[in-house]
C-alpha cells in the first residue's frame, strides 16, 4: 500500500470551492504528504485506493452536490474492480473528508450537512471510512443580494476569506496529527 498519498477532487462554479482545494492541497503538501490536486471533470476516473486520504469537495446546491460531482460519484462507484458489499467493512489505510462552500443565508450549516453526509456515503459503501466533514461558508453570486448580506452568517459577500482558509488549513492539521497513527500517512511535520 502506498504511504503518505493524498488526493483533493473538486467541483467549483465560482471559485469559492477551489480556493478551499487548493488551500488543503498545500497544507497536505506542507505536512509532507505527496498529494494531487483535480477538478472533477466529465472524463475523471480515480481510483480511491491508490490514496491514504482523500478530500472531495463542491457547492453546496440545494442541500446536495451539484449535478457534475453527482454524477462522478456515481461513475466512480462503477469503475472496475469496484464491489459493494454487505455491511462495508472497512478498508485499511484509506480515509475520507467531504467538504463543501456553502451560503446558509437560511439555515446555516444545516443547509450543508445533507451534502456532506451524502458524498460521504459513496466511501462509506466502498469500505473508506469518513473521518471528518468540513464546510465553510462562502458568496453565493447567483443569489439575490441579501441572501449573501441578511442571512444567518451576515455579510459573507467576500467569502471564504484568509481567515477562513486558515481555520480549513488548521482543521487539516487536526486531521493529520489524529490520523497519522491509524493510517499510513508517512513522516508528517503538521
């Protein structure tokens, strides 16, 4: 099995999502993992297990990913050598975090949890434990003005900002040092 190999996939429409990718790609990076980084595109295949850690994030998109992670997921679930069986049992060494931007202008974290708790069950089907989820509020553009201003979060038109990618580089540094004795994670400076 391989050590010390991460991936992050992700989905973005305008650029929220990436910054967060790309802001765990280099905290991994940092740690001392060998990491890649893709956006999910129509052809992407990607084989979970050649990873010690994966991280899959998008927009939130009324409580659930949007259309192109959906059907990743579903693709991905297909891909050769893929068998579901009862009760999951647990593949060692490999792990899972969903991650997601969301608004919340109506109900906060509760309008990201379904997402994340749904993206977690395509690994957790495959025997890849989820280890943590993480959501971080970000602009949504398309929205009417105060969605982004009146909501429950307030004015979070220039979200995620520094201080929220600092907070998503510390959570990925918990991760870290919490699993770097279960799975095999390598020589981490975290």
């Amino acid at each position: 099995m391989t050590e010390g190999k991460a991936i992050v996939l992700y989905w973005t429409k305008n650029g929220n999502t990436e910054k967060v990718a790309r802001r765990i790609h280099d905290t991994l990076k940092k740690a001392g993992m060998e990491v890649s980084i893709s956006p999910i595109v129509k052809d992407l295949e990607v084989e979970y297990l050649d990873y010690n850690l994966i991280f899959l994030g998008a927009p939130v998109y009324e409580n659930l990913s949007p259309k192109p992670v959906l059907t990743f997921l579903r693709k991905n679930r297909r891909r050769d050598g893929v068998t579901l069986i009862p009760s999951a049992p647990e593949v060692p060494g490999v792990a899972a975090v969903p991650f997601c931007t969301y608004g919340g202008g109506h109900t906060g974290y509760n309008e990201a949890e379904p997402m994340l708790k749904h993206i977690g069950q395509y690994f957790e089907h495959e025997g890849i434990r989820v280890i943590e989820h993480v959501a971080v509020v970000g602009v949504f553009p398309e929205a009417d003005e105060s969605y982004n201003t009146d909501g429950r979060y307030g004015d979070i038109r220039r979200r995620p900002d520094e201080h929220d990618l600092t907070e998503v580089e510390g959570r990925v540094r918990g991760i870290l040092r919490r699993m770097h004795r279960v799975l095999p994670l390598g020589d981490l400076r975290c």
